[in-house]
C-alpha cells in the first residue's frame, strides 16, 4: 500500500535515541524529509548521519522547552524543506516521586517537558500545516496518562497531554488537521530506562515481565515507530482524536 508519505516533511522532537529515532528512521523509510531536534550535538549528529543514508533529513539542536529553539526550530524546517505536514511531539520525561518528595520545580519541569512543549509545538506548525491543506500531530503519552500507575507527575501531565490532544482535534478538524495521541507501553530501548533497570536488578526484570507484561517481553520501538507513520499518511484521513494504545496489552483500560 502506498502511504502517500513520499515528500511530506515531518518534525520529530526528542530524535538522538529510543522512540524518537525510531520513528524517524521510519518515517524517512516512506520518503519522509525528516527535521529531527534533542539537546546533544554529537548525538543529534550521529542520528541524522543514519538518517541521511535513508533519505533526507537534518538536525537541530535545542531545548523544546524554550520557547526562542522551538520557533528556530520550526523556522529552520520551513526554510530548508518549504513546510510542515507532520509534527510528532515525543521528547518526554518521567521524574519519579511521591507528592511529598516532589518540589514545585519537578512539577513544573515534568509539564514544560512533558505538556507545554507539545502544545507550543502545536501552536507553532499549524498555520504552516494549513497552508499545505492538512496535517498530523502526534503526541507521545503513556498507557500511564490513560488509566493509573506509573510515576505520579508524569502520570498526570500525560493525561493533560491526551486531553489537550483530543480537545485540538475538534478545534482544527475544519482545517483537515488531524491530531492523536500514541500510548506507548513499556519499550525496550537501547540505553533506555528499562535497560538500566533490568540491568541492574535482574529479578526485577522476571517480576516486572512476569507481572505486567502479557506477551513475556516488553514492545520494540519500531512497533511504536509503525503507529506513527500510520497516524502520519493521509490515507487515516478518519482517524483524529483518538488515543492509541502500543503496548501488548500491557494497559488494563477498556477504554
Ligand atoms: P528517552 O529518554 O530514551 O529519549 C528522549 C529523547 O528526548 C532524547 O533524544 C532526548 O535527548 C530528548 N529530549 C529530552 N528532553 C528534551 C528537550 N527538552 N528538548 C529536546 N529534546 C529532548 O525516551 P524514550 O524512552 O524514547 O521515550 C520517548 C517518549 O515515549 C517519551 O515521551 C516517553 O514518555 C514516552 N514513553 C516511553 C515509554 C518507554 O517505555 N520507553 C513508555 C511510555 C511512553
């Protein structure tokens, strides 16, 4: 099938490593030009060399919690490639902590990161996506945003996340803007947090996987890779508003 993907210009926060890279990588796989953003110069630069083997692609490094990198950003992909058509916010972080060890600062670090990127992002890329007649944002939340578990700031600004998302795909479904939230499951990722969990404690991987997991194994970042580009073609043109869980079952949500 053809996605109708070849030449859409796609945005990718958070790019140098696990999902993000990933869904970059898949997304130039369709003929995707790929604007790829994360804070560490050599690492943004080893990701957009393997990139560019694929296709096309280019980097920028910056912080998307600050307002002046996110228009540079966004400046930089319009200049170099003449629009947007898909914005995927999927730099996030998770700060463990119960309320009484959390300071105000976490907090606010959680949802500058977690939140108040994405709905910059948003607001920055969806005239230049109207201009095109249409596009795709998709944010990255959390089975945890979607039902309890999981650390308790970051479980609450996914939640806001998929509530900010579905309330932006009423408001630009005019526009044939569509916008969707993807919750991952636990993701096996090279150097990821689970590595290093599981490393460190391997009865804590039997138990987790044991416990959590149905299949016996967490998810592969390319299965989460998958749903984004679906989310991105055209061709799920009906598809807006919606909350996809990529997580073997992992959630115990129906809905
Ligand atoms: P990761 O920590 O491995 O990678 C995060 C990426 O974001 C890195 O490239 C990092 O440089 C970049 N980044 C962080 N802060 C940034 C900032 N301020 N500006 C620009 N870039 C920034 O994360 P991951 O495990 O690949 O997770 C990606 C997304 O998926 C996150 O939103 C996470 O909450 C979500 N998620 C992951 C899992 C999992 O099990 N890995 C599960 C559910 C949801």
């Amino acid at each position: 099938m053809d996605l109708g993907l070849t030449g859409k210009v796609a945005m990718v926060t958070g790019a140098s490593r696990g999902l993000g890279r990933a869904m970059a990588h898949a997304l130039a796989d369709e003929g995707v030009h790929v604007s790829v953003c994360a804070r560490t110069r050599d690492a943004l630069n080893q990701a957009v060399a393997a990139l560019t083997k694929a296709g096309s692609a280019i980097g920028f490094v910056g912080d998307v919690t600050k307002p002046d990198d996110a228009q540079r950003w966004v400046d930089e992909t319009v200049k170099k490639f003449g629009g947007i058509d898909v914005l995927v916010n999927n730099a996030g972080t998770a700060r463990p902590g119960a309320l009484a060890e959390l300071p105000e600062s976490a907090w606010q670090e959680q949802f500058d990161l977690n939140l108040f990127a994405p709905i910059r992002l948003a607001r920055l890329c969806a005239g230049h996506m109207e201009k095109r007649g249409g596009g795709s944002i998709i944010n990255i939340g959390s089975i945890y945003g979607r039902e309890s578990g999981g650390p308790l700031a970051y479980n609450a600004s996914k939640a806001a996340l998929h509530s900010f998302t579905k309330m932006l795909a009423r408001e630009y479904a005019p526009k044939n803007i569509r916008v969707n939230t993807i919750a991952p499951g636990s993701i096996l990722t090279p150097g990821g947090i689970w590595e290093q969990l599981f490393r460190e404690n391997p009865a804590f991987e039997k138990d987790f996987i044991g416990h959590e997991m149905p299949a016996g194994r967490l998810g592969r970042p390319d299965e989460v890779a998958f749903a984004v580009v679906m989310l991105a073609s055209p061709r799920a043109s009906w598809i807006t508003g919606t909350n996809i869980p990529v997580d073997g079952a992992q959630g115990r949500s129906i809905l």
